[in-house]
C-alpha cells in the first residue's frame, strides 16, 4: 500500500489517478500509523513553502516523515519541503535533503517556469531506462539548489535540482503524474524500488 500523505496542499488527485492507471494499491491519509506502515509514501502538493510546512506541523506529521525508513517520494513543493530550507517565507523545512530552495533567476524568461523542459543526469534507479534531454513538466517558481544529492538536472536560466535522492527519500520538482509516458515510467521506477 502507497500513503499519499494529505496536508491540503492541493494535487492529490492527479496523483492518486497517476497511480490509479498504474494499478497501484493508495490511501490518501494524515494519519501517522498508516503513513508509517505504508510500503511506499508520496507528499505531493503544489502551494506556498511556509503554509505547507505549517500544515505539516499542525497535523504532527514532521517528525514521522523525518523518521520514515521505506521508500519517499517528494513531488513539486514535496521535494522542496523535504530540503534544509526555503527562501519562500524563509521557511525551514525538514533538512533531510541539505539543499535550499531558491526563486528561480532567469533573466528574460517567464517565472513561474511553467510546461515542458528537459532532464540531464538522470542518475539514479528513479530514472530506470530514460535518457538524458527527456522532457518532464513543471510548474514552480522556486527550486532546490543543486548539491551531492542531485541526481537530475535542469537549466531554467540556471540550473537547479530536477530530482534529489538521499537513503530512501527521493524528490522531483517536475510534477510525474503529469509527465505523460516519462512520468508514468518514473512512478512505476518508485514502485519498483
């Protein structure tokens, strides 16, 4: 069983149906005992980083996420409140990615970065038979800076951290549920692992 964790951020559908055509057994919940006893956990969610955090602190959920030990998978401001912290709000997030989420600097481009872009680096079992250049989609304004635990890429004006994995927590700025055949080989990788 998947636990899409549930902190009203919004974008838990598109998910749930992702996984849904996938054939994949989910429960949409906040409740700590079946996101600790779930085999995989998606936290999803597109929004602002400081309310998302505080909805994380308001129903008890940080220290369970920090604590999970099965696969983990952040999506869209998912990934980034799984980083070290937010310029958005100037938030502190969970820390277990080191990275910091920034306001995309892109000159002459439209910010939020919102459509398809390409992927580099795609290293990592999440990225299973993809190539590098293949095109994933996004919609954000900030993105987590790019370190050690960057395991994809993308140049938006500057490159930032496309995907993050560090352990069993893994995140994706670009939505997959919303990548057509790319995305639906990913969350099918995350099931696999």
């Amino acid at each position: 069983m998947i636990a899409i964790i549930d902190y009203d951020t919004g974008n838990l559908r598109s998910v749930a149906n992702a996984l849904g055509r996938l054939g994949a057994a989910y429960t949409v919940t906040s409740r700590t005992e079946e996101i600790l006893a779930a085999d995989r956990v998606l936290l999803p969610g597109v929004g602002e980083a400081s309310r998302a955090m505080a909805k994380l602190r308001e129903r008890g959920l940080t220290d369970t996420i920090r604590s999970l030990r099965q696969p983990v998978l952040g999506i869209c401001i998912g990934v980034q409140l799984l980083c070290r912290r937010s310029e958005e709000g100037d938030t502190e997030c969970l820390g277990i990615f080191d990275n910091e989420v920034r306001r995309l600097d892109a000159p002459g481009l439209k910010v939020p970065h919102m459509g398809w872009d390409s992927i580099e680096r795609p290293e990592s079992p999440l990225f299973a038979g993809m190539q590098p250049g293949e095109y994933v989609y996004y919609v954000h304004s900030y993105a987590p800076t790019v370190n050690g635990d960057t395991i994809a890429t993308t140049t938006y004006g500057e490159t930032f951290s496309a995907a993050i994995r560090r352990g069993n927590f893994y995140g994706t700025q670009f939505h997959p549920e919303k990548s057509a055949s790319a995305g639906e080989r990913i969350l099918k990788n995350f099931l696999s692992l």
